[in-house]
C-alpha cells in the first residue's frame, strides 16, 4: 500500500501541483514562434512600463485562449502547450503584453508537463502572489509588465536557484536567437 502512494505521488503530484481549470491548446506543428499580435497596442518586446489595462480591453485585443489563461487564471492541459519539451535557443515573451520573461538556458526539463524555468530574465520580469485555491499554498506567477497570469513557481527546480517557474505555454511567445 505505501509504494502504491509513493507512486502516485511521483507520478502524479507534479500534474496536480499546477493544475486548475483546464484549456485545451493545440500544439504547433510547424513553428514554436508567433510573432504577429494584430489588433493588440499593448504588445512590445522593447517598452517596459507597466500597464494598467482593463480586463474589458484586454479581452478585445487577446485572442481567448490566451484571455483566458493570462486574465481568468484558467491552466493549459498538461502535456499539451507548444514549449513543454520545447528545446530552441532563444527568448520567452508573455504573449500578452510583449515583456520578457525568461531565457531558454534557464529552461529545464521537468516531468510537470510545462515549460519549466530556474530563473527569470531579470528581477521585475514577473510579480508574486500568494494562491491558496483548491486549499494549496502556492506562489502564483504574473507578468510584471501586464499582471497576467503566467503559472506558478515551485522550490523543487535545479540548482542554482532552486526554483521551478511551471508556466503555461499558451501565455507564452518565443523568439529564436538569431544566428
């Protein structure tokens, strides 16, 4: 009985952890980037001042899936999000707002079925908050230019930091390094 808990526990704590209401999102076959935002003035990869939008404009300048994820706190289907065991060489965006968030060489592989990262990209490229929902104690992770909802942030990530950033892909843009 106590390895049929252990196993559980290994094999499905990590999937419960960042699990809330669930948005299917199809896998890109083709790209891991997407660059065009048509429609949302909001969005730069170079302005860094925080923004102070409606929900009511956010939800008419964001496509819905990423509405509701980066607005409503909704979470992508494990296994699913297009930068889960994405492995490219490059910058990670909010895809709301532009801001950048991570590098690809603080991405590591974790067994959440999430893109994972040690690390942001610079101190004020996210914000915390507390999140005790489904009766957790979590730290969720924001935008730090919109306070869109990113993901959560876990201590059980690889050194140095420790952490793990368990983002969901869909509030997530890429751009490759250019070489």
């Amino acid at each position: 009985m106590r390895q049929t808990k252990i196993i559980f526990f290994i094999l499905f704590l990590p999937i419960l952890s960042c699990n809330k209401k669930v948005v299917n999102t199809v896998p890109s076959p083709t790209t891991l980037t997407d660059t065009s935002h048509p429609g949302n003035p909001y969005y730069s990869r170079t302005d860094t001042t925080v923004l102070h939008v409606s929900d009511a404009e956010w939800k008419k300048v964001l496509p819905d899936s990423i509405y509701q994820v980066a607005r409503n706190k909704e979470t992508e289907e494990a296994f699913t999000g297009k930068f889960w065991n994405a492995t490219g060489i490059g910058t990670y965006y909010c895809a709301a707002c532009g801001n950048a968030l991570f590098r690809s060489d603080s991405k590591f592989a974790s067994t959440c079925g999430w893109p994972s990262f040690f690390e942001t990209i610079r101190p004020i490229s996210v914000e915390y908050k507390d999140d005790h929902s489904y009766n957790m104690e979590r730290t969720e992770v924001l935008c730090g230019r919109c306070g869109g909802h990113l993901g959560h942030l876990f201590d059980d990530g690889p050194p140095p930091t420790g952490k793990r950033y368990c983002m969901n892909s869909i509030v997530l843009d890429f751009e490759p390094d250019k070489k």
